[in-house]
C-alpha cells in the first residue's frame, strides 16, 4: 500500500514537472487541484523546497486550509511565514472545530486574533473549548460536532430531526443522548434507527455500557480504547458526565501514526516534524544537538580506553578486537529496549511484572551471551592463535549482554518515572553504557590475564 502510495507521488511529481516545464502552468494547475488535500500535503512534502514554492502557488485558495492541515508542522510554518493575513483567514473558513484548534495554534498571535474575530459566537465557543485543553489530550483531539437526542422520543421523530440536516457529520455512526442539562446517558446508533419500528422510544433501544473518554485522557490513551473496542466515534465527557463533544476514528489513526513516527525517529534524536526537504542549514543546526550529545558520550569511552594504554601498547591484538564486545552489547541492549519502549507505549509494563521482565531479559542476554562468545572466542583463537584472548573476549562479551539486557529494562523505567521521554533519549544512554562497560570488562579482564 505504502508502495503503491509512493509510486503515485513520484508519478504526480514528474507529470507536474513536465507540465511546468512546457510552460503549460493551466494545465500543470488543474492537475493539481484535481488531487485531493491529502494528496497535495503529500506531494508537497516530497518535493525539495524550492519546488514546493511554485507549487503551493498553484494550489486553490479553497483548499489551502485543508492542505496546510495535513502537513506537518515544519513545512505547515514555511508556508504560513509566507502568507497574507487575508489568506490565513480564509484558509481557516470551513475547517472542522479540532483541526482549526491545531492549525490556529501555529499562528501568529495578530492573526489568532484575526480568526478568532471572523468566527461567529457559537464556532468560536467552541473552539476555545477545544482550546483550553491541552493538544495531547482528549479534549484537545475532540470535535464539538455532535448530534444529541433525547431519550423521551421517539425513533420515528429522530429520523424526521436528521432528514431536516443538510448533511451529517463526517464518521457518525451513532448519536449521542442526554438529558436537558447535556449530561451523557448513552449513544443511539445508526444501525438501531435504521433496523427498529419508528414508534420504539430512544431508551429502549440506546446502549448504556458505551466507553466515555473523558476530556483530560491523553490520546495515546484514547487510541488504546479505540483499537481495544473498534470504535468508529466515541463520547467526550468532563468530569460531571457533561457531553462535551466526540472522537472520531481519522483523528485517532493520525495519534497513532505520530507515536509511531516518535518512537522510530525518537531513536535518532529527531522529531515527527522532521522535514525531509528542508533546507541544509536549519536541518543540520538541529541535528547537531544530538550529534553534540553523541561526542560527549564517545569522549566517555574513549577516557575508559585511555586508561589501558598500557594493556594496549603490549597486547595488540585487543585493540583490534575491543570493539566487537562493545558493538555486541550495543546490539543487544537496543533490542531490549526497543521492546520494553514499545510495552510502555501499550501499556503492557506495570509494576506487577517489572521483575519478572528483568528476570527474563537478563537470561536472554545470559544465554545469548554464552553462544555468541563461544562463537566470538572462537574465531578469536583461530585468527590470532592464542587460546586465553579467547578467554578473555567470551567473559567480556556474556558481561556486556547481560549489563545490556539489564540496562535495556533499567534505562527507559527509570527514565520514565524522571518524566523523560525513553524513545528519544534512550538510545544514547544505552550506548554509553553499554560501549564503556564492554570496553571496560574486555580492557580490564586482558589487564589482569594476559599481562
């Protein structure tokens, strides 16, 4: 699908590109706004940026909300930097409630308070709604487009109530009942309009056991009980039951997709906003904090190495082998803690079974441990013919699996808890501890035996 999806891109880029280069831009225009926004936001991220210039100058000012939506918010910043306040305004008409919360937030505050202006009073109470929550939480991801009933009525008078809406709103497929204080008492779906006599009253055939989210659940949360339930919609409630608004499926599967991004790119100390095809020097001013970070870290090891001089000037042969325990606990240590991150994502490790995984990971670096280093000991003995390096460096290498396994556990719990994100820091702490205790067992252990 992703392939597919790609092979789309890179058609859409070079029918474009040969349009443009004809001097057709009518014709290159009207294949664009032929795409739908999703699409555009896609292409656009694909193209390097002096590109993307010319073609967001092609894009239809009506759908420019719905593009800048979709992208992500380096790229979505670029363009807005460079648009009129007339064009933002515009580009805001029409936006759904959740993600006019989102975009209005990456703008300046003169127009904030332009677009705040020109909604009526209803969307605009809404919106600010949406607004006093924070954006990774329940309330910050809902959509205040709910449809309520009442459970007095009927079902023939429910179906009446929606044939006089024009439309109803994207992803419904229940409606929500409450009382006359808007307090939630249960969902009504579609399904049960649609499949029961119009004289059947609301209560009778409305669900109760519903899951509510309530508004201050963080949305990692909440992606959780929709994949749990299959949810398509689900209820926002404050902390009194009062319905507030709703969760729709595509604003969920955009949580999901951006934790993914986190975890995966987290590891390399980069964002989800991350832009491929931004220019080379704001991309390699961030990128050299992290790279910064990694010196630090390397400069460690080296001072462990440093203090062996001795061992090393005497014994060549470690120096050319030093590197393969520290690389091997690197290894492991990531596989580990790759795993024990993604179980706290899905909330799969708690205090219950904390020691239990400890236990488990630390025998898997033991018995991991010991094949490899039977493996490494051996090649050692057969390359340089020397039975103890082959001692040395199977002793060396279980250590440094073990410590990894352990620290691969330890590191992202502990992190954790000092409310600092493991995806992103993690991998660096385990590599320094990993380099420098395998550096330090192998050094040390060739100090004491082959001296």
């Amino acid at each position: 699908m992703e392939q597919d999806r790609s092979q789309k891109t890179e058609d859409q880029i070079l029918a474009l590109a040969e349009a443009m280069e004809t001097g057709t831009m009518q014709h290159a225009c009207v294949m664009l706004n032929e795409l739908s926004p999703a699409e555009i936001a896609h292409l656009l991220e694909s193209l390097p940026h002096t590109e993307r210039n010319i073609i967001w100058e092609l894009v239809n000012p009506d759908k420019e909300g719905e593009v800048l939506i979709q992208l992500g918010e380096e790229l979505r910043a670029t363009l807005i930097r460079d648009m009129s306040l007339q064009d933002l305004v515009q580009a805001t008409e029409g936006m759904d409630v959740d993600d006019l919360a989102d975009f209005i937030q990456s703008l300046p505050d003169r127009v904030t308070t332009q677009v705040l202006t020109s909604l009526d009073t209803q969307h605009r109470e809404r919106l600010e709604a949406v607004l006093s929550y924070p954006e990774d939480s329940a309330g910050g991801l809902m959509n205040t487009d709910t449809i309520t009933v009442r459970s007095e009525v009927t079902l023939d008078v429910v179906i009446r109530y929606l044939r006089m809406m024009e439309q109803l709103p994207d992803n419904t497929d229940s409606l929500f009942v409450t009382t006359r204080d808007n307090l939630f008492v249960g969902v009504l779906p579609l399904s049960s309009i649609l499949t029961n006599d119009g004289d059947r009253i609301v209560v009778d055939v409305m669900k109760r056991d519903t899951e509510v989210i309530k508004a201050s659940m963080e949305d990692d949360e909440v992606a959780k009980i929709f994949e749990t339930h299959d949810l398509i919609s689900a209820p926002v409630v404050d902390e009194n039951r009062k319905l507030l608004g709703r969760i729709t499926i595509d604003d969920v599967v955009d949580v999901i997709r951006e934790e993914a991004e986190h975890s995966v790119l987290g590891m390399a100390g980069l964002t989800e906003d991350e832009d491929l095809f931004a220019p080379a020097i704001p991309s390699a001013r961030r990128r050299a904090i992290w790279l910064g970070l990694n010196l630090l870290t390397a400069f460690l090891a080296s001072w462990v190495v440093s203090n062996f001089e001795v061992t090393l000037e005497k014994i060549v042969t470690i120096a050319v082998l030093m590197n393969v325990v520290a690389s091997m606990g690197g290894i492991a240590g990531t596989q580990t803690l790759t795993l024990v991150v993604r179980g706290m994502a899905l909330g799969q490790v708690s205090r219950s079974n904390r020691r239990w995984l400890f236990n488990k990971e630390i025998i898997v670096g033991l018995l991991n441990g010991i094949g490899w280093s039977l493996v490494i000991a051996v090649i050692a003995v057969l390359w340089f013919d020397d039975l103890n390096i082959g001692y040395v460096i199977a002793a060396a290498t279980i250590i440094n699996l073990c410590v990894a396994a352990f620290s691969g556990v330890a590191i992202p719990l502990v992190m954790h808890k000092l409310n600092i994100d493991p995806a992103i820091a993690g991998s660096v702490i385990l590599t320094t501890v990993t380099d420098i205790v395998g550096l330090f067992a192998f050094l040390g252990l060739s100090t004491i035996f082959l001296l």
